[in-house]
C-alpha cells in the first residue's frame, strides 16, 4: 500500500492535534516548494513553472493510485465545486510564482497570509463552525506577527502586492472548499482533480510559455521536485482538513512564514532582523495558543 493512502476516512472522528501536526508538516513541504518556485521562476516563464510542476503533480498521483484505486481517483459526488477547488489552486499557484518574481518571499508570504485570517472570519458563517475567543485572539496575533516579519507597504512592488492579495483571495476559496468537500469527496480524488485541472489549463498554455530550450541538468531536477513536494503537501493539506476544523487549522498556517525564512536564508542569504524575529515568535506562539487552549 502506497504511504500517501488517505489516513482517515472521509466521516472519521475529528483529531484536532493530529490536524495541526499534519498542517505543520504540510507548511514545511510548501515553504521547500517556494524556495524552488522562487529560483526558478526568476530564470524560466512563469506559466511554464507552474505548467510543468502541475503535470509532474499529476504523473505522481496516477502513477501512486491508479493501479489500485482505477476510476475511483476521478469519481466525485460534486464535480461542479471540485473543479472550482481546482481553479482556486491554479489561480494562487500563478499568482504567487509572479508575486515571488518582484518580492522577496518573506513579504509575498506575509501578504498571501491574510487567506488564513479571512478564512478564520468566515469559518463561523460559512462552515458553521464556532470560533473561540482564544481562536480569535490568536489569529490577530498571529497576522500582528505577520506583519512585523514583512512590514508591507515598505517600498514593496506594487504589482507584486496585486498579485500577492490577489493570491491571498483565491486561496481564502481554496481553504473553505477543501473543508466542505472533504465530508463527501475521497482524498484522492480532491488531490487528482486539483492536479489534473492545473496541468490542462497550464498544459494547453505550455506551447507559448516555453522559452528556448528545455531545462537540464539542477533545474530539471528542481522542476521534478516542485511537483513532487506539491504532491506531498497538499495530501497532507487536504487530510488535516478532513480531521480538523478550519478555525483550528487556520492560524498554524501562520508556521509557514518561519520555514519560508529559514529557507530564504540557508537558499537566498536573506538574514531577517530582529523585528521579523520577534514577528516570527508571536506567529509560533499563536499558533500553539489556537492548537492547545
């Protein structure tokens, strides 16, 4: 049995801690997967990135549960708001690699990470699920700490910032949807659709998007590996939301914007200042907050 099988079953018991760890390891798996965008959307064409790691994506899911699972990888019982899932995460994944070519990531992070306090907010509305004032509390504080990591509006590129918010919004959609369609929708399916949607649309785009000759050599490995991680994290993404409700899971998204500064130091020598250091600390300690009180 391969090892990226769903853990739980779609109605399974809620496991709030079980939920977090997963979404820890998820945001650690995606701030790897920045790191790699960054570098090589600096060097290659935007869509051609993101067309290239959506194909990857698929490839790995059919190769891992298709010999098992045959039509099931592609049965839904809402296609309609599975494939707008789908577009959601295409739309971020483009927004995002052209927010990264005019920011650093520590700022396109801090502004893409407005999704999961947006999502706090609507979570009680939308989802039906309560929010508790320590929820809350931790949410503010983990977007104070947001701030004082990026500090926005400090010489940033104003069309990078467009894109960034513009990420931000259709991630916001992403998160709810993938938490709603998780009581009636199998894991694999949800991964296998979102993957295939991204490397249609991307796929069809690729003819004009290739620029020169086809990667080689560390940038063809790297083009591997980004849809490989994309893989990996967002099954563990999608199974915390299974387990877990999204007010719970919301804040320790904020985590992401740690790993994504120890990525761009070890990758990109960015050596954040002590005011994103204490920016960093609040959004760690928020995240415990939301996750244990």
């Amino acid at each position: 049995m391969s090892r990226l099988e769903p853990i739980l079953p779609a109605h399974a018991e809620q496991r709030p801690l079980l939920g977090i760890l997963l979404i820890t390891l998820a945001v650690a798996v995606f701030a790897s997967h920045d790191g790699m965008t960054k570098h090589l959307a600096t060097i290659w064409n935007v869509p051609m990135v993101v067309a290239i790691r959506y194909i990857v994506n698929t490839l790995a899911l059919a190769a891992i549960y298709a010999p098992q699972h045959g039509l099931g990888l592609i049965r839904t019982n809402r296609t309609g708001l599975v494939f707008v899932r789908g577009l959601c995460l295409s739309a971020a994944s483009l927004f995002a690699g052209l927010a990264l070519t005019l920011m650093p990531v520590g700022e396109t992070l801090s502004i893409i990470f407005l999704a999961p306090f947006l999502v706090m907010i609507l979570a009680g509305p939308v989802l039906g699920e309560k929010v508790t004032p320590v929820q809350w509390a931790a949410a503010i504080a983990s977007f104070a700490g947001v701030l004082l990591v990026a500090r926005p509006g400090s010489g940033l590129d104003p069309l990078g910032v467009a894109f960034a918010v513009a990420c931000a919004i259709v991630t916001v959609g992403y998160y709810l949807l993938s938490r709603t369609l998780a009581r009636t929708e199998s894991t694999m399916a949800m991964l296998f659709h979102t993957a295939l949607i991204g490397a249609v649309l991307f796929g069809a785009y690729l003819p004009w998007s290739l620029q020169g000759p086809m990667p080689q050599g560390r940038d063809l490995f790297l083009f591997i590996a980004i849809g490989l991680f994309a893989t990996f994290g967002h099954y563990l993404f999608t199974t915390a939301f299974r387990i877990a409700p999204a007010s719970v899971l919301a804040p320790v998204n904020y985590v992401h914007i740690v790993f994504a500064a120890i990525v761009g130091w070890i990758v990109f020598a960015h050596v954040p200042s002590w005011t994103s250091i204490i920016g960093m600390a609040i959004i760690v300690v928020a995240g415990i907050m939301a996750a244990l009180l």
